[in-house]
C-alpha cells in the first residue's frame, strides 16, 4: 500500500474478506483487498462485471445483506466500519462518508419528492428545521446544476442526466469526506456521461472531497482520477497512478481492459478493436494458480498452479504478475503446447 507523507489517508482497506454464505456453499465475492485513499485524493477501481467492485463499495459502509460475512478492517479516519455499533454506523453514513447508487432511478423513492429526499439526511444529521432543510435542498439542487423548481418533481418527471444530479446531490448533502461513486453514469449517453463525470470532479475538487469511484471503464477512470486499482476475480491485480496504469499496465488483464476501448484519433484500435475472450470465473469455482491464467495470453505454467502476491512494479505502482520484475522467457503456455 502506498504511503504520502503530505496527506493522511482518510480511508484505509486492510486484508478486506467479504464472502457470501456459509460452510461448503461459502462463496468469496472480495479476497484480502487492501488499498488507501488520501485526504483529498481520487481513487478509481476498475474490473468487469464480477469482480467485486459493487460488494467492495457497498462493503465500505456496511451495507451488504446479511448474508454476507466480513473481515478484516475498513479505518475511515481511523476508526473501524466493521466494528463500529449500530448508532455510530449511523451518524457517519451521510456526514463522514456517502455512496452515489448506479441506477438512480431504482435508488430515488418513487412516491416522494426530490426536494424532501435531498432534505431527508440533513433533518436527520444536523437536526435542523424543516425549512432549513428545505433551503439546503434547494442549495445543492443549484450546486449541481438543476433550478430550483425541480425539487417539487417527482423522480419519474426528471431525465436520466438529472436523476443521476439528485443522487450527487443527497451524497452531498451533509457535508461527507468522501463520497463512494459505484458506476456513477451506467445507462447514460455519452454526452451526458461527461456532464456528470465533469461534475464530480469539479464538487470533489472545489469542496476537498475524496472519492472512490468505480467502473469498468479505464478511460474514464484515467481521466477523473489519480490513482486506479484493477479488480479482478475478487483480487486487486495492479495499483498505481492512474495515467500510468491506462496507458502501460503491467498486469495483463489491466493491459486487456485498457485496449477493449478505442482511443479517440488512433487509426490502429480503430481498426482492429481488441477485446477479452471469456469471461471472469464463477467466484464459487476459482481456478488454482493465478485466476486469471485460464485467460491471460502470456500465462506461464506456474500461474495455473502458483498464485502470484502484489509486487513493486515501479515508483507508486503494484501488480500481481509473475513477470513483474523478472527475467522470464517470452513465449507463453499456450504458445508452447
């Protein structure tokens, strides 16, 4: 894990387990991740769909089913997630740290208006007037870009782009020191995709807010943040600073999710798009070795039987690859055979 010494990190990830079940039918859907988020900082983590970025969000304020059994330790400013009791879980979710739901429209109560549901955390955090609280519904609705007079809408009333604006603005709403931001722009145009990830980055920038966000998109990740961690099969498999790990990563999976997208003005990718064959492995089913070997093409034969640790891959950088930092022959398993 990296360390700064002029910032302190606010959220701190240590030997994160999160399984769902029990006994023979245990299913690890998060498998001993550790990261950190500085003061002031944007993580980014990246990763196909089942891998585990949703559970690891949801994980970080404790709102998993009960299904779901955790270990390790989340410190956010030092103070533990997992061990804190019901009340204090209370008054950090919204205050200390919020989470932006990818699907607003399946987040926002349907029956309620959008001004109330904004105005909702505050009466209960700052205990405030109602009419106080209506203001500063008011207030963030404008910060983040919708008139006034949307707050008597109802959810159903509102576009796609400004569901997701309300959604920013709830997280906002009691002042948190860090937002969660799961698949912020899923079922978005591209246009306004931009909008809201322009957004964000601004309020975090402006208000000293640290953010976490997660996506399957590296590009957009890359661009919003400044470091990024790639999520595969439950596992961290490369960390580092976010331009750096988009543009030359050292794990091969990170090297696949990077080139499934086409760069704006490079005619090469344009012309022959490059995806990843297959499909990340059934979480109750992990293959032996390194869980990516069954589709890596470099794999070596000790990844189908040795799993390999996060190792320096450079100043700031991690990845979990055998052939960081070692001399090793260039032709792959499935080459030899």
């Amino acid at each position: 894990m990296t360390t700064s010494t002029a910032r302190s990190s606010l959220l701190e990830i240590k030997d994160l387990q999160v399984t769902y079940g029990s006994g023979a039918s245990a299913v690890p859907a998060v498998r001993g991740v550790s990261l950190a988020v500085e003061s002031g900082q944007k993580l980014g983590v990246a990763g196909e769909s089942g891998c585990g970025k949703s559970t690891l969000a949801l994980a970080l304020l404790r709102l998993l089913p009960p299904t779901a059994k955790l270990s390790g330790e989340i410190l956010l400013d030092g103070e533990d997630v997992l061990t804190m009791k019901w009340g204090r879980l209370r008054a950090v979710r919204w205050a200390g740290a919020s989470i932006v739901f990818q699907g607003a429209m399946h987040s926002l109560n349907a029956v309620h208006r959008i001004g109330d549901q904004i105005a909702e955390p505050v009466l209960l955090h700052r205990r405030t007037t109602p009419a106080a609280a209506r203001r500063r519904a008011v207030e963030l609705l404008e910060q983040v870009g919708l008139p006034a007079g949307r707050a008597d809408a109802y959810p159903h009333e509102l576009s796609g782009g400004q569901r997701q604006r309300v959604m920013i603005a709830m997280a906002l709403a009691c002042d948190p020191r860090l937002i969660v931001a799961d698949e912020p722009t899923t079922a978005l145009d591209v246009m306004i995709q931009a909008q809201i990830l322009r957004l964000i980055e601004g309020l975090v920038a402006e208000q000293d807010i640290s953010l976490l966000m997660i996506s399957h998109d590296l590009a957009v990740l890359s661009d919003t943040c400044d470091r990024l961690a790639v999520m595969y099969a439950g596992r961290i498999v490369e960390e580092g600073p976010a331009r750096e790990v988009y543009q030359a990563a050292q794990h091969p999976y990170g090297r696949a999710l990077s080139a499934a997208f086409p760069r704006i003005g490079d005619a090469a990718s344009r012309r022959a798009p490059r995806g990843l064959p297959g499909d990340p492995p059934d979480p109750s089913a992990l293959p032996s070795g390194c869980t990516f070997h069954p589709r890596c093409p470099v794999a070596l034969d000790v990844c189908s039987h040795e799993d390999q640790p996060l190792r320096n891959a450079g100043p700031g950088r991690r990845a979990a690859c055998v052939r960081v930092g070692a001399t090793l022959p260039a032709q792959s398993a499935a080459e030899r055979s």
